[in-house]
C-alpha cells in the first residue's frame, strides 16, 4: 500500500488500482497494435532485396579483371544477376534470374553463383 500511495496520495487504493489496471489494458492493446504493424513490416520486407554479392573477374584467360558480377538477392536467396562482360568491342551485359540460389531459366557461370555465394 504504502509504495501504491507513492503515486498519488490522494486517491484512495481503490481508484489507484483501477487507474492501474486501465493502464495495463491500454498497453496491451498498444503491443497488440505494435505487435501486427511489425507483423505487417516483416512480411514485407521478405520482397526487399538485401543480399548483394560482387565478383570481379577476367573474361579472357589472359587480361585485368575488368568483367564484373553483381547478384541482388532476397532473405530466400532468389533474385537476379547482372553480369557485365568487358571485351575488346565494348561492354555485354546479361541478367539471369534466381531461384533458391540457382538460375532459374539459364544455368550460371562459375563467376555468377561465386557471385551469390557471396550474397549469402
């Protein structure tokens, strides 16, 4: 009683206890509303791509590394890749889809799953 009364002498134990627990109702239906925004948060953020993997290599046998890899991958691992293949004519540039860590409708260079190997 005596570290309830702290809180407000004035009021009798019973008003303090009620004021108390209306505040325990507010709260939680605060966590529940909190409770399914970050649901709601979580969900969406599985569609955001947030793994990146870099591969610089040579495209010849002989030459700089000047040909690069990126993969773009979500939590699942799928995603896609940009491959950018420097040759003496200019700069190629591919994508291929990803699925589970695997291309999806082409199979993957030996540069681009090193590429998503790095991702995740």
């Amino acid at each position: 009683y005596v570290r309830l009364s702290k809180y407000d002498k004035r009021e009798e134990l019973g008003e303090l206890l009620n004021k108390i627990v209306a505040d325990v109702h507010d709260n939680k239906k605060e966590i529940k509303a909190l409770t399914k925004l970050v649901e709601g948060v979580d969900n969406e953020s599985k569609t955001h791509f947030k793994k990146l993997g870099i591969v610089h290599y040579s495209a010849f046998k002989k030459g700089m590394e000047n040909s690069t890899v990126l993969a773009i991958l979500r939590t699942d691992n799928s995603g896609f890749v940009i491959n950018f293949i420097h040759t003496h004519e200019g700069i190629r540039v591919y994508t291929k889809t990803v699925k589970n860590s695997k291309g999806e409708d082409y199979s993957l260079s030996p540069e681009e799953e090193r590429a998503i190997k790095n991702a995740i």
